[in-house]
C-alpha cells in the first residue's frame, strides 16, 4: 500500500473515531433535552426554562459538530477509495 493511501486511511479511522464520539455527546444532549422538556412539562420554573435553553443550544451544537464530523470522514473515505483504485497515484 502506498504512503498516501495508508496517510488517508489513518485520516479517515481518526474522523471515523470522531464521528463515533460525536455521535455519543449528540445522543446524550438529545436525552437531556428530552429529559428537561419533560420537567418543564411538569410545572416549570425560571430556572428550568434557562436550562432548557441551554440544553437546546448544546443539543443543536452538538448534532451539527457530528454532521461536520460525518460529512468529512465520508470525504476522506471516498478520497481513499480513489486512492486505492489508483494505486494510490492520485490523492
């Protein structure tokens, strides 16, 4: 295997492990929200509205750092298929 093809494979094992973890902290925030909504549901103060907030805010953060994450470990796995189908002469 070429030296390019093994710098992209190991560039896109990387972007896979952070697309894992994100994919974690998204899932935790959503349940979080979930979880906050509910107690808001229940008879909300003040202080349970701000930290809804905060949620929805880290929540939406969250899902598009994994939609970043994942859109890049899709193009380093297609620039490494590229690589491979071509000997690794083009990257």
């Amino acid at each position: 295997m070429s030296l390019e093809v093994e710098v992209l494979e190991q560039a896109w094992l990387k972007a896979e492990t952070i697309v894992d973890r994100t994919r974690c902290e998204a899932m935790r925030a959503s349940e979080r929200l979930s979880d906050t909504r509910e107690k808001v549901a229940h008879g909300a103060n003040k202080e349970i509205v701000v930290l809804l907030t905060k949620v929805e805010t880290t929540a939406e953060k969250l899902k598009a750092r994994h939609e970043a994450a994942e859109r890049q470990a899709n193009d380093l796995f297609d620039r490494l298929l590229e690589a491979k189908s071509q000997g690794g002469a083009h990257v």
